[in-house]
C-alpha cells in the first residue's frame, strides 16, 4: 500500500511543537539582549545614565597618587584632592591640588587604575596666586554640553572681603589642564575666575545656569555697588547695568539704599564662552524684580 504523501507523521508534527517554543525563546532572548546593550564609554549622546564609578579610592590610595603627582610629601594642610568620574566612562578620576613651601599653586588630575595608588596622569598645571591657604575642589559640573564635568574651584585667595573661585577644563584627548576662557564684552580672552563675597557697599558674585533654558548655561558674573551717602545718582549707566532701590526694613537711620548692579553674561558657542547681551538683560531684569 502506497502511504499518502500529503499526510504529515504523528511523530514529525509532535517533534515540531516541542521545540517551537524553544526556538521562540530564543529568538526573544537575543532581541531583548541585544537591545539592552549600552555604549558606556560616555561618548555616547543616547546614554542619558552614566555609569557608576567602578570602586571607591581610599584616602591612603589618594595621598599616594598625589605624592607621585607632585612629587612631594604630602598632607592635609598643603593639598587637597576630589574624586568624580569626569569623563563618564565608569573610572574615578582624582583632581588634586597642592601648595608647595614657596607657596606656588599646583593643579593635577589623574585616572585612578585600582586602590593599590597605579594611576594614569591626564594633565598638570602651575598657577600662581597670593594665596591664604590650600585650594579645595567646590563641585564639578559639566557646563559645555561635552560630557565631560568641569571642575569648580575656591582658590583660598582674593581680596579683604571676596574670595576668587574658578573653573577648570579638562581636555582628555590633548591631555591638558586649564582654566576655562571667556570673551569679555570687549572681546579680551580671560581666565574664568572671578571674586566672590560682600561688604557694606559691595557684592559680588558668579552662577552658572542655564538663563533663557536654550540647553547651553551661561557664566553669570555680578558686581553691585552701593550709592554712598551724599553722592548723586548716576544719570548716565552702561547697557550692562541697573540702578535698584532696596529697602533696608532692619535698620532704624537708612529706610532704602540704592545700588548700582553691572552684569556680564556669557554663553556657550561650541569654541568659548562669549558674552551675551540677550542673557545679560534677561539677568538685570530678574535683579530688578527682586528673582535673583
């Protein structure tokens, strides 16, 4: 007898339904892995979450890399250190910076490679200043849409009443250290540090945030002057600045003060931070409505 062709075998049919899961689960299991793949190298626009620092450093770990950096002793009244993943490729960077008996400023950041102290040095610099004491590391930030933080710096130097704070840039691929630049309102390229502190008849300050929410922030910096007792009112200011009037309701003799406020903005564009008369003004009017 002739077995009809057209008429699957039992044993062929069950043998295909056992398995058709499987190769289904398979097939599921390569899609989903595939697309959890991350590029965690932080160079990557798409990778929003950037990944954690792969161990901490010990404190010992950190005076032996800035013992090597340096080339000194160490301690913690001459040096002071910050570790951050700057670049966001999951390696913890150390930024140190140091005071030597002559009292010369130096600055350094390196890779950490394990708590054992093997380091890899990126960049060092020298910067001179009158300083008081050691500089600290404030906080870093990433403040030209580079992905990679700059570093914020107290210099522990300044004036009678204002300390100097300053912003480092990092350049990995150059292997570079450097303070960030920017053009002033007349064009002259400058260090981006900048005095901060109050007395009775002045202010002074710098933020960076993003004013006019374009996705670029801006250095903000602001200088206010108070109008001394028997001087006239300025009748003539600059575009840069404001005259406000502040009531003084502490104080029992003064009822208001007028200040005289002069802010410069500069934004991001892709070489430097340029000044910006748009978020200049958009700052003077938050002075004067009291938003600052």
């Amino acid at each position: 007898m002739t077995p009809n062709k057209n008429k699957c075998p039992r044993k062929a049919i069950l043998t295909a339904l056992l398995f058709f899961p499987i190769i289904i689960g398979a097939c599921v299991y390569l899609i989903l892995s595939n697309s959890s793949k991350k590029d965690l190298s932080g160079n990557n626009p798409d990778n929003q979450d950037r990944p954690k620092i792969n161990f901490s450093a010990s404190k010992e770990t950190a005076r032996k890399i800035m013992d090597k950096s340096f080339n000194a002793t160490t301690d913690d009244q001459n040096s002071t250190y910050y570790i951050d993943d700057l670049n966001g490729d999951g390696k913890p960077e150390i930024i140190m910076a140091y005071i030597n008996p002559d009292n010369e400023g130096y600055y350094a950041v390196s890779t950490i490679n394990d708590n054992n102290g093997d380091f890899k040095k990126i960049a060092q610099f020298k910067y001179q200043e009158m300083y008081r004491g050691t500089p600290s590391i404030a906080r870093t930030e990433d403040i030209d849409n580079d992905e990679i933080k700059e570093i914020f710096m107290d210099l522990n130097a300044g004036g009678a009443y204002t300390e100097l704070e300053g912003i480092m840039d990092v350049d990995f691929a150059g292997e570079k250290l450097d303070w960030v630049k920017y053009a002033s309102i007349e064009d002259s390229i400058n260090n981006a540090i900048f005095p901060v502190g109050a007395s009775v008849a002045n202010r002074n300050d710098f933020v960076v945030i993003d004013l006019d929410n374009d996705q670029k922030k801006e250095i903000i910096e602001i200088y206010g002057n108070l109008i001394q007792d028997g001087r006239m009112l300025p009748s003539g200011l600059e575009e840069t600045q404001i005259l406000k009037k502040e009531e003084m309701p502490d104080t029992d003799t003064v009822n208001s003060q007028w200040w005289v406020y002069d802010v410069k903005s500069y934004e991001w564009n892709e070489t430097i931070f340029a000044f910006d008369m748009g978020t200049t003004k958009l700052m003077l009017d938050k002075i004067e409505k009291g938003e600052n």
